[in-house]
C-alpha cells in the first residue's frame, strides 16, 4: 500500500484544509517529516490511520479527539486518503462524531461518525458507504487490521518496540496474516477431525460388540460359539422330523385329491343324465320351426313376381291422380287467361290521359325556375343581413382583443422579468432535490430491512414451535426404542428360561436351582423392530438438530438485521422519521418545477414580448379592413332588395309558394307514373298467364298418354301372378303374405335347428364317456379321507412350530455372530487407518517430537527468512555486535513455543532477551526487524505488499555514527523500491534529507509545505 494524496481538513492542530501529494515526492522517496515538537508531524500519520480504520497510530486519541479548536466552526473535520495497492487505486473520506452548527436557528448538533469507500481505478465506483463496513473492507484490501497495520507498516511514537517485544502468540497472527498461513491450521484441524472421527467410530464399533453379545444373552465370544453349536444340533434334528411329517401330510393330501376326482365324475354323470332329458324335451318345438322354415322359404321364391305386380300397380294409381290433378290446373289456367285480358283493357282506356297530364307538368317546371330564383335572393339577403350583424360582432372582438394585446404585452414584459429571477434560482433547488434524494435511498434501504426484520420476526414462533415439536418426537421416540430394546431382552430371556432344566446350571448365572424363571410378557418383539425403532430414534434426533441448528441461524440474522436498522437510524439522526411519500411528493414538485425552470427560454420569452407588440399593431389594420367590408355588404344588400320587387311583380299570386308548386309537380308525376305502369303490368300479366296454361295443357296430355302405357302393364301382371299363384302350394295372397317372412327371421331360424341337433349330439356323447370310465368303480368316502388329513396337518403345524422356534434362536445367534466378525473387520481398518491419521496430528499438533505445531514450525521457518534480512541491517547499524535470532530452549509448556526472540550480543558471545536492550539499540533493532519483514514479505508470491515505512522518532536515541549507519540502511531500501517517511527534529536529518514534509505551526493552527527537488523542479 503506498499513499498518494491526504487531505486533512480541521484536523488535529491543523485548522483549515492541508493537502500533501505524496506522488510529488518521487516514485519511491525517502523523506522526512520536520517540524518543531507539537507542530503536528505525527497527526500526519493519525489522519492516516484515522482514514483507513477510525482510529489513531498511538490509539490513546479517538476520533472524536481529533477535532482542531482553532478550526471556523462551519468547516467540518474530515479525511481523505488517497493510496494504491498493485495496480488499483482507493479513496477513503472518513469524518468524526463532532458538534457542528445547526442549520437553522442558534446552538450546535452532532454529526455522527460518517466513512465512504471508492475504488477510483478507472471510473470513480462506490464500494460502501456503511461506516462500519468501511474498516472491515480496508482490512480485507491491505490485508491488516489496525493493530497490525501500526505494528509492522508505523513505528509510532514509542510504540516501535511492539513488534520486537511482541508475545509468541501476538507474532503467531501478525505472521499468519502476512503470509496468510491458515492453510496449515486448517490441516491441523482436518487431521484432529480425521482422527477423532477414527476414535469415534472404533468405540462406536466396541459397544455395538458389547450390545451383540447382551443381545444373545451371552457374556462372551467363546459362550455365543458354544451356544450356536448346541442350537445348530437343535436345528438339525427337528428339520428331520419336520421333512418326515411333511412327506406323510402330502401323501394324504395326494389320496384325497384323486378321491375328489372319482367323486366328481360321479357327478358329472347325474349332470349329463339330466340335461339330455330336459333337452328332448323340446323335440316337437323344433318340428314345428321347421315346417315354418320351409314355408318362408317357398314364399321366397313367389317374391319377385308379387313385387312385379304390387310396384305396376302402385304407378297407374299415381298416374291416375296426376291426370285429375292436372284437368283441374287446366280448367283455371283458362279462367286467370281471360281475367287478364280484361285488366288489359280497363288499363289501356286509363292510358289516354297522359299526354294532357304532361303538358301541364311542363306549365308547372316554367313557374318553379321563377319561384327558385325568388328563393336565392332572399337568401342572399338574409345572408347579407346576417353578415351585417356577424361583422358589428366581429369588429367589437378585435377592438377588443386589440385591447387585451395591449394589456398582454404589458404583463408578458413583467413575466418576462420574473423568469430572469425564477433561472437564477435552479442551482439552488437542485441541490435540494439531490439531498432529499439521498436520504429517500438511505429510507427506502432502511425500510427494506425493517421489512426483512419484520419477515423473520413472523415466523420465529413458528421455528421455536417446530424445534420444540421436533424436540419432544425425539424424547417420545428415544423413549419407545429404549422400551422396545428392553422388552426384546426380556423375550430373549424368557427364550432362554424355557431350555432350563432342573439340576442343570443357568448359563447366565450357574445356578442349578430356577425358582423364578423369566416369563414372556405382551407381544413378542423382534430385533428388526428393535432396529427399525433405533433407526426412527436416529431420523428424529436428525430432525431436531436441523431444526435448532436452522433457528441459531435465523436469530443470528435477525440479529444482523437488528443491528443495521440501529445503524441506519443513529446514521440518519432525526430523519429517520421522515415520511417516504412527503419526500416523494416533495421530490416530485420540485423536480417538475426545476424541469419548468430548465425548459424556460428567456429569448423565448423576450421575442414572445416583441411578438405581442407587433400583433397590437396588426389588430388595429384589421380593424380598417372591416369597417370597409361592412361597407361593400351594406351596397349588395339593397341591390338584391331591388331585384326581388321586380321578380314578385311577374308571379302568380297562387304559386307564391315553392313548396306548394313542387307538391303539385309531384302529385303529376305520380299520376302519369302509374298510369304508365298499370298498363305495363296489365300487359305482363296477360303473357304469363297464356304461357301457364299452354305449360299445364302440354303436361296433361302427356300424363294420359302414360296413364295409358301403366293400365296395359299392369293387366299383363296381374295375369302373370295369378298364373304363378295358383302354381304354387300357398291357397290364395293372404296364405302367401302369412309364410313370408325376412332374411334375418330365416337365418335365425335356421341356427336354431342346427344348434338343438348338435346340442343332442353332444350331450348323448358325454353321457356315453362317463358310463365308460365308471365301469366298475364305486363312490369313494370324502368324510373318511378328511379326517385321516386333519390329524396329520395339526401333528405337522406342531412339528413346524418347534422347527420355526429353534430356526429362529438359530439364526439370531448366528447374524449376531456374523455381524460381530464384521465389526471386528471394520475395526482392524480403522486400527491401521488411526496409525496414519492419528500420528499424523501428533505431529502436527505438537504432541510428539519438537512440541511444536505444524502451523508454528511454519511460521518459525518465515521468522528465520525474515531474522537473516533484520540481523543483516541490525549488524550494520550495531557496528557488528548485534543479531537477531530465534529462541529454542527454555520454554515452559508447548504453548510460548517457536516464535520467540533474542539477540546474540558478539562483545558477550552469548544471547538475551531482546527486552534488555537499550531505547536505541531497541530502535535499531525494531527498525532493522521492521525492514526485515517488509523484504520477506515482499519475496513470498501472493504475501500482502508492505510498500511503504512510516518511523515516528526514536532517532534522537541514535548517536551519530549510528545515525548515519540507520539512515545509509533507509537509502538501501528505498532503493529497493519502498516508500519510507520519517518523523524526527533532529537536526542532522534535515541536513542529509532534502525530501521533506515541513509542518509550520502558528497560533490559527499548522500548516504543511512540500519540500523535494522534484517539486521545486516543477
């Protein structure tokens, strides 16, 4: 981190606004801070510190301290800082609580602590603006916090010694946060979790062991091999019985079948007895059925002949009707003809008043043309009147309006004036608006999380309730298994008790005496539902822990949001009151009235006022212009006056009216128009009613003639069926039409017939195989059969049972066999993957060998790297008496372990604590570790940038050669490419550095002057 501008404004014992650009003093200078005690050289590093983390180098000041009372009291305390990290460029402004004047009224207010973030690289963009987070931010971008930052990039007044005195823990985080180590710490932690996890599971493996064994009721491995060689005998011996039972059993159960069998047949043949005699029963039904078939189908073959004779029949009866029907048509058609020819004439006598009719329409069209013209000029005179009129209103409107220009222009000169004033005023409501607008975002972001607050808090009862749910299912189901898995012991037990025999010994207790044997109580359980329960027990114990674990994180939230509304509204002060929707609408007004005020031409506005003037004069010409015109319509007026007498002089005096005269014209036309057409219809009607009765007369003349055709037909039928009739077996149409019947009926009948003939044939030929494979057999005795069976399936259910019994003990000893030998399997695995593991974070935690940590050893192995660079520059500066090393021995514990210092004193040959050194040799030696560190740091990819050095005095403890010496190490590394500012009054440096910061000091407060050959170049 390297700083390139400070702007320090009533800050400290600076009373206005000093700003200091570090990048004017060179790429990478070596200057110096002069100025006399109290003037304000370390209030430069303050404001620097105070920027980037609130607080101060000596941290004894806070912020709030830093305050200049010589400062106007209407010029807030402020910092910003300037400074670059790799390639990017920051800006940080930070500025104390204090008292500031308010802005209305007498007395002060408090402002609160406000700091701003931006990251300035190429566009100017916001990182945050939340005080609280701008420290976090900066840490996280240099990769200090404030204690380290002043510990290893500030050597503060009489804080130099910090770093070199510093505990080993101290120095364990300022060197894992340099070198960001945490990796090896995070090793450490994976081995410890590997190797507790390996711990866990193999005692988990040891009780489930233990649990195998008390599940076979047995103490030990040797007991359960004994046990399960005994139930195996057991075993062995009642599955023979049970294979012998069973043999006997299906032997029975073989005889009874065939018995059912032979029983069965026997039935079958009273069934196929009794369905051939109800079958026979309707022989005589299917006799008669098929006499009806024989008679349908001799009608069939009459069919074509009858339907020959019925079709010719039907046509000369439609004929017949036709040939009437059409005699009638005629007969009116004669009629209608005749009546029309009389219409004709009464019409064409009607027609002969035309031509008189006509003649006095054309009398009547000449009269019109007069009357027309009459019409027109008394509208043109009443127009004219009206013009007359229009125009006196119209003259009164532009003297009118010539006056209201007059007055408008008048007015427009006074508003043009107000505009002048209303634009002066833009800049000011302009900044209004951008201020409401900030503290509507700052509301708005507060109420949002107010919002989110009130989300959660809604749902937090919710949580408690489902974890206290959650909590009690898993006290209810721990409870169950636990009373299950007790309830299965006794049932083993009980197992046990019944294979007891007097005067053997228990092999639980050794006693020969059983006095009080265990006893089945309730259900039997089993081991799965002992498992099953255990595994219920598991799931809601996950369930809980879920359940708590999500509630932590929801009140853990609730809690952040609490704070940041706390923030928010200590932040806003007493406007975190204020009503959103009247800022809004306050924003809104002024925005719509600056964009009034904006869009305000003022030469608009100006040549608006020269335009009114210009109009007042243009309305007077006008005004000229229409006292003439009203002049000319006055002349026109009494010429057509004059027109109009002389045309009424030349009408008649009964067609004064035009609408009189065009009713008659009209009532003419009427006339001669349906005079015209009656006899036009009347002609039509004539024609169409000869052409109607020619069309019928020619259609019933042709319908006789096939009416005549149809009757000769139907004679030669008839003949013909007769003939074929009388051939026939039927005795007259009526026994015919009797027989006849459908397709369908005949098909059906048919199927019947066949069907009750194989019917026959089909039943007499089953009765016949059953009287063949009864030939010589008798009944069997069904009852008897039974009996035997049912005596041999309860021997073998008992049989069964004991086998099932002894089975069961059989298998439940061997699974928990087989499951101990996997247990003992799994546990050789995690034996030898503990002697990995296990030894691994042994060593790595410091337990075995060295007694010190993986993560020290590291971090002792960079303090090495970085001892060499310091002794080197420490060597130097002590004239070769002094280096700096690390301590090994005389520790107390694992714990002050690997970090520790001493100084290897070259006049003594032998080391101390660094603490026994002198003020300057301690300066000399916190300056050449402070060096150190910057050089290795440097050198490691990916380590945190320590460009720049700030020494706050102690070179007044230096004597002069070893002033020279310290200052001759500083030149080295600014050579190397670090920025290093010292603060000292020392004399001799001022001389030898001509790269300075000079701080004035006077009784209105410091000043600070930029001294350097390349400002002074400039």
């Amino acid at each position: 981190m390297k700083p390139i501008k400070l702007i320090m404004q009533a800050f400290g014992p600076f009373a206005k606004t000093e700003t200091i650009e570090f990048n004017k003093l060179g790429s990478n200078p070596l200057f110096l801070i002069n100025g006399p005690t109290g003037s304000g050289k370390t209030s430069i590093l303050d404001a620097i510190c105070f920027a980037l983390y609130g607080e101060t180098t000596g941290d004894e000041r806070q912020g709030v301290q830093m305050r200049c009372d010589m400062a106007d009291a209407s010029l807030a305390t402020e910092v910003t800082l300037e400074f670059s990290l790799h390639d990017k460029r920051f800006r940080v402004t930070r500025s104390p609580e204090q008292e500031a004047p308010k802005a209305r009224g007498e007395g002060t207010t408090t402002r609160k602590h406000t700091a701003a973030l931006y990251d300035i690289t190429e566009e100017e963009s916001l990182v945050t603006s939340k005080t609280a987070l701008v420290k976090t931010e900066v840490a996280n971008i240099i990769g200090l916090n404030e204690s380290q930052f002043r510990q290893v990039m500030v050597l503060p007044q009489g804080k130099f010694r910090e770093l070199l005195l510093a505990t080993s823990k101290e120095r364990e985080e300022i060197f894992g946060q340099l070198f960001q180590t945490d990796i090896y710490k995070k090793i450490e932690f994976a081995l410890k979790d590997k190797a507790s996890a390996i711990s866990r599971a193999k005692d988990e493996f040891d009780n489930q062991i233990k649990g195998a064994l008390q599940v076979a009721g047995v103490a030990s491995e040797a007991g359960l091999n004994e046990l399960r060689d005994t139930l195996f005998k057991q075993f062995e011996l009642s599955e023979k019985q049970e294979r012998q039972s069973l043999l006997t059993l299906n032997q029975l159960k073989t005889d009874l079948h065939k018995a059912q069998v032979l029983s069965g047949e026997f039935s079958k043949k009273i069934n196929a007895e009794r369905e051939l005699g109800q079958h026979l029963q309707g022989e005589a039904d299917n006799k008669a059925r098929q006499q009806q078939l024989n008679n349908a189908n001799s009608a069939r073959k009459l069919e074509l002949p009858y339907s020959s004779w019925q079709t010719a029949k039907n046509h000369s009866q439609e004929l017949t009707q036709k040939v009437v029907t059409l005699s009638e048509q005629l007969t009116h058609a004669k009629e209608v003809e005749k009546s029309q020819q009389a219409k004709l004439e009464h019409a064409k006598q009607q027609a002969t008043q035309v031509p008189r009719l006509t003649e006095k329409q054309y009398a009547l069209e000449g009269m019109k043309s007069k009357l027309v013209e009459k019409s027109e000029l008394q509208k043109a005179i009443d127009t004219g009147l009206k013009q007359q009129v229009e125009d006196d209103v119209t003259l009164k409107k532009f003297i009118a309006h010539k006056d209201k220009l007059a007055i408008d222009a008048q007015q427009g000169q006074q508003a043009l004036e107000q505009v002048r004033i209303d634009v002066a005023s833009i800049s000011g409501i302009d900044a209004e608006i951008k201020a409401k607008t900030r503290l509507v975002q700052d509301l708005q972001k507060l109420a949002g999380v107010q919002q989110e607050l009130l989300k959660l808090e809604s749902i937090t009862a919710s949580k408690v309730s489902d974890v206290n749910q959650a909590q009690y299912n898993f006290s209810q189901q721990q409870q169950a298994a636990n009373t299950l898995e007790l309830n299965w012991h006794n049932a083993q037990a009980a197992i046990l008790a019944q294979r007891l025999e007097l005067g053997v010994a228990c092999p639980v207790c050794g006693s020969h005496e059983h006095p009080l044997p265990a006893q089945f109580v309730g259900d039997a359980v089993t081991k799965e539902q002992v498992q099953h329960a255990r595994e219920q027990e598991a799931t809601t114990q996950a369930i809980f822990n879920q359940l708590n674990s999500q509630l932590e994180q929801h009140n853990v939230i609730a809690a952040q949001y609490q704070q940041q509304i706390s923030q928010l509204i200590s932040e806003l002060g007493v406007n975190a009151e204020r009503d959103l929707n009247e800022l809004h609408a306050a924003i809104a007004q002024q925005t719509q009235h600056l964009k009034n005020l904006q869009s305000i031409d003022i030469t608009k506005a100006e040549q608006s006022v020269i335009e009114l003037n210009q109009r007042c004069v243009v309305g007077e010409s006008k005004i000229n212009e229409l006292h003439n015109q009203i002049a000319a319509h006055n002349s026109t007026i009494a010429a057509n006056q004059n027109q109009l007498a002389n045309l009424n002089a030349t009408l008649d005096e009964k067609y004064t009216s035009l609408t009189v005269l065009e009713t008659e014209i009209a009532a003419l036309q009427k006339q001669i128009f349906e005079l015209t057409s009656g006899l036009e219809a009347a002609q039509h009607q004539l024609q169409k009613a000869q052409v109607a009765g020619s069309k019928v007369e020619s259609e019933y003349a042709t319908h006789q003639a096939l009416l005549q055709q149809a009757n000769d037909k139907l004679g030669q039928l008839t003949v013909d069926w007769q003939s074929v009739l009388q051939a026939s077996n039927f005795t007259d149409e009526a026994h015919f039409l009797q027989c006849k019947v459908s397709e369908q009926a005949l098909q059906v009948w048919q199927q019947e017939i066949e069907l009750f003939k194989q019917t026959q044939i089909k039943l007499e030929q089953t009765l016949a195989d059953v009287n063949s494979a009864l030939q010589d057999k008798e009944k069997p005795n069904l009852d008897s059969i039974n009996d035997k069976l049912n005596v041999q399936q309860q021997a073998y259910d008992q049989i069964k049972a004991e086998l099932d019994n002894t089975r069961s003990l059989f298998e439940g000893v061997e699974n928990v066999s087989s499951k101990i030998t996997q247990l003992h399997e799994k546990n050789t695995k995690l034996e030898e993957e503990y002697k990995v593991y296990g030894t691994l974070y042994d060593v790595a935690s410091g337990k075995t060998g060295s007694r010190i940590s993986l993560h020290r050893f590291v971090l002792g192995v960079l303090l090495d790297d970085v001892l060499i660079q310091a002794s080197q520059r420490l060597s130097l500066m002590s004239k070769g008496r002094y280096i700096l090393e690390r301590k090994t021995e005389g520790f107390k514990g694992a714990a002050g372990r690997g970090l520790d210092l001493v100084v290897e004193d070259g006049y003594t040959g032998k080391t101390r604590d660094v603490a026994t050194l002198s003020g300057g040799e301690s300066f000399m030696a916190a300056l050449a570790l402070a060096l150190g560190l910057s050089d290795v740091v440097q050198s490691y990819s990916g380590g945190i940038h320590l460009d720049t050095l700030f020494i706050d005095e102690g070179f007044g403890s230096l004597d002069p050669e070893s002033l020279d010496l310290a200052v001759q190490t500083l030149v080295d590394l600014q050579q190397s490419g670090r920025m290093i500012g010292i603060i000292s009054h020392v004399s001799e440096l001022k001389e030898q550095m001509a790269q300075r910061i000079d701080v004035s000091p006077s009784r209105s407060g410091s000043t600070v002057s930029l001294q350097s050959q390349s400002a002074l170049a400039g």
